[in-house]
C-alpha cells in the first residue's frame, strides 16, 4: 500500500463525498481520481451514487461523475489499512 492508498483510506471510515475526500487528502484531481480508480478496482473502496446506493462503476462512468459520487473504505480496504 502506497503513502497515497493509505491517507486516501484514513478518510474513508465514513461515507465521504468527492471534494470532502479531496480536501481531507490534499490532493488534485490528477492524482486523487487515478488513485481513487486504482483502488476501487482492488476492492479497497466502494463507490455510492448517493447515500444508500452503492454500485459499480464501469471506468468511462467513474472518470465521467466522480466528482458526483460518495466513497467508503470497504471491509478489504480496512483490513489493508490496519495492517500497515
């Protein structure tokens, strides 16, 4: 897990919108959505349309709304973080 991966995930405990996520990391757009994307794909993160509606996004969906969605930490991204 990268220095990255893990502040992205601190904030993740609760459910966390984009520019929330963004502030709290001190990251830009180009490399907080890469990351982000990244760790989606490992199952660290699960992505929500809104507050009670987790889905999956495709790739071309995620670069298109990520700014829309909310994140959280999914019990895989927990256990990584913790075990750092």
């Amino acid at each position: 897990m990268t220095d990255q991966e893990f502040d992205i995930l601190d904030e993740l405990y609760f459910l966390t919108g984009f520019e929330e996520l963004k502030e709290g990391c001190g990251l830009k757009n180009e490399e907080l959505v890469p990351a982000l994307w990244k760790m989606i794909k490992k199952e660290w993160v699960n992505c929500f349309k809104n507050y009670d509606q987790e889905f999956q996004a495709t790739q071309s969906e995620f670069e298109t709304n990520f700014a829309d969605y909310h994140y959280l930490a999914s019990k895989k991204g927990l256990m990584a973080h913790n075990a750092r």
